[in-house]
C-alpha cells in the first residue's frame, strides 16, 4: 500500500531487551528499520545497549496511548544499526551472565542475606550489570555491592521485583501445556482475588489455583466479566426451596444454560429448574405458598444424541490384523501333531488283525558315504497288539514282505574301489557332460 506524499512516519520505535523490559526511543535520523533488527540506543547512566526493535509505526502511537506515556518523556535516541562489533560484544556479555549470578549468589549467602538473586542483565557495551533479586522484605546490600564490584569490576545496579516479575524472566510452561502469558505477551499484572474463583464456579484449590509465581494465575481474569455479565440474571441468596415433599437445598448452578439444581434430603437425585422458575417459587415461599413437588417442574434437558459408532473392520476387503497371528498358531498345531507318540490305528493293523508291512529307508548306493559301522541289524519286527480272531479259530497264514538291504562290510573294515570301479565311474560322467565344454570330473575318494 502506498503512503501519502506528504505522509511523514512516525519516528518512536518500541526496543525489547531482555525478559519482558520494553523501552521507547526515538529514529532521529530517520534511518529505515524493520522489526526485528539489532540496534544500539543510548540508556540513562551512560554507554550504550543492543536490543531488538519490536514495533515501528502507528502501532507505537497506539502503545503509547495504552500505557499512559507523554511524548515529552521520550528522550532516549537510536544510535546507529548494530554493526558485527556490536553483535559479538553483545553476545560476550550475555555469556557472563550464568557465570555472574552464580557467584553473586554464593556471595549472598556468606553475608546471610535473606534475598534470592534471580537474574542478571549485563549492558551491551560490558560496562554495567543489572541483578534482579526477590525478598520478603527490605536487605541491607551495601557490603554485597562492595563484594561484587571487586570481584567483578563494572557498575552494579540492585532491582527488587515480585514473583510475577521473576516468573516472566525465567519463563517456563504453564498447567494448560503453553509458553507463559507473563513471559510472552502480558506486560501489565492486575490483581487476582479469590471472589474471581468463586464467580466462575471453581474449586478453592490453591494447588490448582497458583501458578509458578506462587500467587493466583493471571488468566483467572481473562473469562471474569463475561461471568460477571452472565451472573446478572441469576437470583442471589437461593439456598433452598420449600415445597410440600419437603425442603429442597441448591446444590449447583449452571451459569450459561441458566439451569439450578437442587436436591430432597435424603435423595440423590438432582432436579433441574429454571431460573425464572426458581424466582417464582421463591416469591411463592416468601408468601408462605408451598409447590407441590419441584420434580413436577423440572426442565427438559437437551439429550444429545450418541454417536454411533461405526464398524471400519473389512469395508475395503483388508484382513484382519491377527490374520497372521492364526497362521502361525495352526502350524503350531500340525507341528505337534507330527512329534505326538504313533497309537495303536497308527501302527499300521489291518483290518484282519496282521500287521500292516513296516517300509524301512534302503541305503542307497553311494560309492561317496562310508558304510555305518555297528548298523548290522535286520529290518524290525512289528508284532499285533493283542489277539485279534474269535476263539477257536486260527489265523490264516500271511506272508510277511521281507525288504532286502545291501549288505554292510564289516565294521572296522574300509570299502576298496577297485580300478575297474573307478574308470566306469569316470565314463559316466563324461557322457553326462559331453554337450558341454566341461572336462569330466573325477570323483572325489
């Protein structure tokens, strides 16, 4: 958007140092700046600080107005835009900071001092030291400064802040998950009573209620007059009813459905009732008038409907996420079947009551494998469990197959090849691989 020609911008810019510490200084130079740039600003004991610009323009007019400020207070300038000197300079000094608070804080405490040295702000040109401390009550520093100024060679300056102040230079998160209201935005802290908890219905838990500061959260106001707005309707002083059942004491208010509860003695039931009803009856109990029963007045709630839950299981045709699971169970299953012990079926009876003819592996004919030393054993004999025929009758007589194994060389005996063996053994292979440009393998002893 283009400005007027003879539009002239206003030359007030707002400086954030560190924490929550804003200034105003004035662009006598008119220099173009932006927010966010580092500029060097003159301070009231001499030298010079760094610190960054966050507002230009109207905005500061309108800052100005809001925290009550006359434009002839304003008399500190912007120097110059930092320049890299000024930056690592800048930064130097912030370095010392922790290494400072430690050992003013270690000096505080061989004095006996009843004070807590929260923060320290070191000047941008090095020369002067700010250290913000919080106590109960008046401290006598003297000999502090005098300790602090030979051990650390600047200018001391002592600043007593309350513990809403220190919580916005420490900062921190809150109950609510978020950054700090007092260390990011909030400038000004209001006072905070406890009438705040009671006019929003709040439990008086000082646990819940406190915040890091130790004193009652700033946002207890944020919501308070649009309470305040909304308690203008309800009656006051309505701690019970009296109706012909009985006495009817309040037990809770809902301030924006505008709905009182109340409850009989005795019951544990709560009966909703208007608040225009609720004044109606009360002028009825003050003219000595009793309702017959406040269950007869109570008003409808608004039921909100119960969200159906839907089934997404298999609505694209995708399996089941145990699918796997069952697989793995079944093979299990077949797994322990195979290495169960054979029963009686098992053992392979015929129908006849003869043994089923037990199938024994051959050894194959491998010139490569030594024969097994102390296999000299026959195939086995499977015997019929128990006498299967009727009594007085013979079994018919069965052959039983007999599987013929080759015969075994002698344990401790080695099988010769003989050389006939091995050139027979050497032509066969060199058929197998005759199509191929393979020379014959000759096989391994």
């Amino acid at each position: 958007m283009d400005l007027p020609t003879n539009y002239k911008p206003f030359n007030i810019l707002e400086i954030k140092f560190k924490g929550s510490r804003k200034d105003f200084y004035i662009n006598h130079d008119n220099a173009y700046l932006e927010m966010g740039d580092l500029v060097v600003v003159e301070t009231t004991t001499g030298g010079y600080d760094v610190g960054h610009i966050s507002l230009t323009g109207e905005l500061v007019r309108m800052q100005i107005k809001k925290k009550h400020t006359k434009m002839e207070e304003i008399t500190r300038k912007v120097i110059r835009r930092a320049t890299p000197a000024d930056v690592d300079k800048w930064k130097a000094a912030k370095d010392m900071e922790w290494e400072t608070m430690h050992k003013a804080r270690t000096l505080a405490l061989t004095l006996g001092l009843s004070m807590k040295i929260s923060d320290v702000d070191y000047q941008g040109d090095k020369t002067k030291a700010t250290f913000y401390y919080t106590a109960e009550g008046r401290v006598d520093f003297r000999e502090l400064i005098k300790k602090m100024a030979e051990s650390f060679r600047i200018r001391i300056e002592m600043r007593q802040i309350g513990m809403r102040q220190e919580a916005s230079r420490l900062g921190g998160l809150g109950s609510c998950g978020r950054e700090l209201c007092c260390s990011t935005w909030l400038t000004d802290f209001k006072t905070v009573s406890t009438s705040a908890a009671r006019y929003q219905n709040l439990s008086l838990n000082t646990l819940k209620l406190a915040g890091q500061c130790g004193k009652l959260k700033c946002c207890l106001n944020y919501e308070l007059d649009t309470y305040m707005d909304a308690l203008k309707d309800i009656p006051e002083d309505v701690e019970r009813l009296e109706t012909l059942v009985g006495v009817a004491r309040l037990q809770k208010t809902d301030i924006f459905k505008k709905l009182m509860w109340f409850s009989y003695p005795n019951q544990e039931s709560w009966i909703p009732i208007e608040i225009s009803r609720v004044k109606d009856i009360q002028k009825l109990n003050k003219e000595g008038i009793k309702p017959d029963d406040l269950k007869d007045e109570a008003a409808e709630l608004e039921t909100t409907p119960v969200a159906k839950v839907l089934d997404y299981e298999n609505v694209v045709g995708q399996d089941s996420i145990t699918r796997l699971d069952e697989r793995q169970a079944k093979k299990k299953k077949k797994r322990t079947n195979k290495n169960k012990p054979k029963t009686e079926g098992d053992a392979g009876v015929t129908a006849e009551g003869t043994p089923a003819p037990v199938v024994q592996r051959a050894v194959q004919n491998n010139p490569r494998q030594p024969a097994k030393q102390g296999n000299q054993q026959g195939p086995k004999k499977v015997e019929p469990q128990g006498n299967t025929q009727p009594a007085g009758t013979q079994p018919p007589h069965t052959t039983k197959p007999v599987v013929v194994l080759k015969k075994e060389q002698p344990a401790g005996e080695p099988v010769e090849k003989t050389a006939e063996t091995k050139k027979a053994n050497a032509n066969r292979h060199f058929r197998r691989n005759k199509n191929s440009n393979n020379k014959p393998r000759p096989n391994a002893e």
